[in-house]
C-alpha cells in the first residue's frame, strides 16, 4: 500500500482544490442532517405523540437539550401557521435541504473531477520524463513493450481504480463521522456497539481482500507480457510471414491472452463480492441494532424514547451507503495498488548516468579527446579492457573490429550513454563526468547505425533537438551537405511532408542521409558515424559516403565500421579486438604489419 501513498502525494499539488472539495462535502453533510434531525420531531408534535411547547426552554449544549430547543422552535411552526402550513413548510424545507445536499454533493465532485485527472496527467508526465532521463541500460535490461503497458495500461488502471477512488475517500468518512456523532449524542450505548461491529465487519474485507492485490499484480505483469508480444510481432512482420509462422505467433499470443483473461475474471470476482458483502454485513449489524435497542426501548431499561430510537435507526441506515463505498473503494485500492507498484518501479529506477551538482559547462572542443585506462562491463560482460587512446581535435579517426569488439561502446561512452566501470574519459583534459551532460552532448552530431526518425515531417526530424525555430535556407543547406535536397524536393510536400512511422515511406539510404542532415544541422565540433553505410546497398552507400567526405573536412569526426573500404581515407585507424586495441596506424601502415587488420582487409577483398 505504501506505493498507492506515494501516487496519492501527488495531490498535495491541489492542496487549495482538495479544501474546496472537503468543504463542499461538509456542507452535504449539514444540509442531509438537517432534514432528518428536523422531520421525526416534527411528525411527533404533528400527530400529538409530543406535546407542543409553548415556553421559551433555553438553549442547552446536550443532545436532551437541543432536541427540546429544536420541538420548541417546530411547536411555534405549528401555532403560527396551522398544522397543514406547518406541513407544506417542512416538506418545502426538507426539498431545500435535499437540493443543496445534492449540489454541493456535485460541486464536491465537479471539482475532485479536476484533482483526478490532473494527478493522472502528473503521473504520465513524470514516467515519460523518467524514461527519457534512464541509461539505455535500463532498456536492455527491461521489455520494452512491458514498459509501453506500464504508462498507458497500469495509469489507466490507477486512474480508474485509485483515483476513482479519491470521490469516495474525501467524501464518505466526511459523513461517517458526521452520521457517527449524530448516533452518539442520541445513543451512546448504542453506538458502543455499532463501533465493535465495525472493526468485525473490516476484518472480514481485509481477509478477502490480501489475495486481490497479489492476483492483480500477476494480471498487469500478464498485460505487459501481451503488450510486448504485439510490440514484436509488429516489429517483426516481414520475418514472420517469410517463415510461416502466423499459426505458431497467433496460438502463442492466444496461449498468452487466455492466462490474463482467466486472471482477469478472478479479479473481477474478488472485488465484485465487495459489495454483496459488504451490504449482507451491513444489514446485520442494523438488525443487532434493531433487536438490541428495542429490547432496550420495550424493557423499559433505556432512556432512549421510541421516537428518537427511530430517528437512531434512521440515521443508521444513513452510514451505511458511505460504508459499502468506503468498502468498494478498499478493494479498487487493492487491485490498483499492483499498477501503483508498477509505475513506482519505473520512477523508482535509478539513473546511473548522474550529473554532478557541480558539473562544468562546456561550450566548445579546443584539444582532444582522450581515453584514459578506460573500462566497462555490461554487468559481468566485459566490453573494454584498460583502453587508452587520444583522439585530436580535427583528425578522421576510424575504428574498426569484429562484432562486439567494443567499437560502438567507445562512442557511446563520449556522449555518456553509458559511464565508465574502470578509467576515466577527458575532453580537453577534464573528465567527462565533471561536465554537464547536455553540453558534452551537444558537441556530437551522431549518426546511428539504424537511422532512427520519427513520425513527423522531414522538416522537424532535420531540426530534432532545437527548441527555436530554424530558418528553412539552414536546414536545405545541411541537408544539401547530406546528399539530401534532391529527393526531398521531389516529395509530395518537400521538407514538410510526413515519413511515417520510423520514416516507412523513405529508403534505407534516404533515411541514413536525414539523419546525418540531422546531425550536420548542430555544426558539432565531433562528428560520429556508427556504422552509417552497413546496412545500404551499394548506390545509397556510395551517396553515403560522399556526405561523410564532404562533411569531415575541419571537423573531428570518430567513424566505426565493418566495412573497411569506408575507412581507407581516415587519418588513422583504430583496430579493437576483444575490448583492446590491438593496431593503430593508416591504411597502407596497417595492410603491411600483416596484423588484424591485414586479414579482415583480405577477408573483405575476397568477399
């Protein structure tokens, strides 16, 4: 329950808000009690079971004491205006008590409306912030399609199961307690009673209700295990097809969805019972009550008169619709607090790439980039081992390996991707930890591997990351640079057009040269291509590759690659086997050490 706590701190937010609901719920509250305290003494005096009052009594602080101020008040009624006018002024004031009840009863809402939803719009607002700010780490480690069900499915579950229940928490005890010191002061022996079945009637929920929360914690895990699956299938149509496999896909997600759904229904059964049982013990209790105090009323041995019995039995039965609220309300708490869970686990995650409070800024790359005795791990996989190199400012430095050699690990450490486990990484001489990380970032225009673009135009895709607005001439200008302007001037809409999702309706090529438009657009100072042409055919690749020429010059550019054909121009090449680096040298240096190199060249050339 602590985790649904933490979702309900986020009220403190509309503290002002939450004091306008109370109040409106009190006075709710006053204007129901108002009409039940006046009717049952009114129809006494009405139909001669009590006698009228002539004489002013007094007013005395005591429950004796205001009921016969308020018969006083209800005989002079009945003398002034008649017993029939009598009666048309109660029932009209009874109506008026009513409709202020229900208006306030509606202004309390109208207004706990706005509190749950914008604690709602708080919590997917902070779990979108902290899944931006969390390492890549975080994602390999975790599905990324449990993590998609947690912010859409478990917020929902929580606004529909938690914070539906804000209504009934600032609203029903306001009238228990109410309804509560109402019996008290006509009963006090009585109440004695109600106050032990009540604790009774409590244990019996909580006992139904423990296994609700473990069974809901086990549904939402079941939803993001479906959430993932038609993340992947997505994902992996084409190969899908290509293999035959829809029956084996289709009978696993039907294996799956009919688990949660068998879950799913004993849920449901155990919140559902909530108010059954709640009612059945409700309508218990009254009947204790009933036999109880009218043994007590008959047997003479209870000063509590016949009338006021009724009125206690009356107010009684008030309490219990805020009870079985208050009662349906803890088993929604219950099953949401699996999604509260949920969602406290992602904000709860540590960050790991951590900004020093002290951290320096940086503005521009003036020396080098060096690596310094530089380690990492991916918990207990070792990628780099003791690396230590210098990268100089305006030279095209090439690394080249085998397949998780540690090459796209290097890049990533530069722009704090991930942080060293071992070494230290400077930019001109100061540690990279000790810098602020959007600077460092800002530094580098990176190129990916898989170009990655968004389901926006070409336009903002190019400008992804600059708040301002940019002027169209700097834009076509870099996407000129990026071999880029052509294609995209012959789209349906040119540099406004929309590509779809993941940029679906271009080409591989055409989306490679977007993204190194996009990383040109920044003017960086370091330029990073990770793997830029593997994936094109020959024609992209060599448009590719002409953009990477044509923007190196004057720039420190670090470019990783498979293909060694795309590295022969660099001013040296960084050979990484097994975490080291084993070669350093250009391209023919390296060809006659008959090294690493020598035999990948080769490989390739025969190939």
């Amino acid at each position: 329950m602590k985790n649904v706590f933490k979702m309900l701190k986020y009220i403190l937010s509309y503290r002002i808000l939450l004091g306008t609901v109370v109040g409106f719920n009190l006075l709710a509250v006053v204007f129901s009690m108002c009409s039940l305290v006046m009717v049952i003494p009114f129809l006494d005096l009405l139909f001669g079971k009590a006698a009228i009052i002539h004489d002013y009594p007094g007013f005395v602080l005591s429950s004796s004491g205001v009921q016969v101020f308020l018969k006083y008040y209800l005989s002079q009624i009945i003398l002034n205006y008649g017993k029939t006018d009598a009666l048309i002024f109660i029932c009209v004031l009874v109506v008026v008590s009513f409709f202020f009840k229900n208006l306030n009863r509606y202004l309390g809402l109208f207004y706990i409306d706005a509190i749950r939803n914008n604690i709602v719009l708080d919590i997917r607002n902070n779990l979108y912030h902290r899944i931006l700010i969390l390492p890549l780490s975080y994602f390999t480690e975790n599905k990324k399609g449990d993590v998609m069900s947690r912010i859409s499915n478990d917020v929902q579950e929580v606004e529909w199961s938690i914070m539906s229940s804000l209504v009934m928490i600032f609203r029903d005890p306001i009238s228990i307690v109410a309804y509560l010191i109402i019996l008290i002061s006509i009963s006090p022996s009585l109440t004695i009673i109600v106050l032990v079945l009540l604790p009774a009637t409590s244990f019996l929920i909580n006992r139904i209700g423990k296994s609700l929360k473990e069974k809901s914690l086990a549904v939402q895990q079941r939803m993001g295990l479906i959430v993932s699956v038609i993340e992947e299938t997505i994902a992996g149509l084409r190969i899908i097809k290509a293999f035959n496999a829809i029956d084996h896909s289709n009978y696993k997600f039907k294996k799956i969805n009919k688990n949660y759904t068998g879950r799913m229904i004993g849920v449901y059964r155990r919140r559902d019972l909530a108010a059954p049982l709640s009612e059945m013990l409700s309508v218990l209790a009254i009947v204790i009550i009933l036999m109880i105090g009218s043994a007590l009323v008959i047997g003479g041995k209870s000063t509590l008169e016949a009338d006021l019995f009724i009125a206690y039995i009356l107010v009684f039965s008030q309490i219990i619709p805020p009870m079985q609220s208050c009662t349906s309300a803890y088993y929604n708490i219950l099953k949401g607090s699996a999604s509260a869970t949920r969602i406290q686990e992602i904000l709860d995650a540590k960050e790991v790439i951590i900004e020093k409070p002290d951290a320096k800024p940086i503005g521009e790359f003036k020396q080098s980039i060096e690596f310094r005795n530089v380690s990492f791990a991916y918990e207990k996989e070792t990628v780099l081992n003791h690396v230590n190199y210098t990268i100089p400012k305006g030279k095209t430095i090439a690394i080249v390996g085998a397949s998780g050699a540690g090459k796209s690990t290097m890049a990533d450490l530069i722009a704090r991707f991930y942080d060293t486990t071992g070494g230290e990484i400077l930019i001109d001489g100061i540690p990279i930890k000790d810098l602020v990380i959007p600077d460092v970032r800002a530094l580098i225009g990176y190129v990916p591997q898989e170009p990655i673009l968004f389901n926006d135009s070409v336009y903002n895709n190019i400008c992804l990351g600059i708040e301002e607005k940019v002027d169209i001439s700097k834009v076509i200008e870099a996407a000129k640079a990026a071999n880029a302007h052509e294609f995209i001037t012959v789209l349906e809409h040119g540099y406004d057009t929309e590509i779809g999702d993941r940029g679906c309706k271009l080409s591989g090529g055409q989306k490679q040269r977007i993204c190194i438009a996009r990383a040109l657009l920044k003017k960086p100072p370091l330029l990073v291509f990770d793997e830029a042409t593997s994936a094109q055919d020959s024609e992209s690749e060599m448009l590719i590759q002409q953009s990477m020429q044509a923007v190196m010059k004057n720039r420190t550019v670090i470019v990783i690659a498979h293909k060694l054909a795309t590295v022969q121009y660099a001013d040296e090449i960084v050979v990484v086997d097994k975490g080291e680096i084993v070669e350093t040298g250009r391209h023919e240096d390296l060809i006659t050490s008959k090294g690493i190199y020598q035999r990948l060249y080769e490989l390739q050339t025969f190939i």
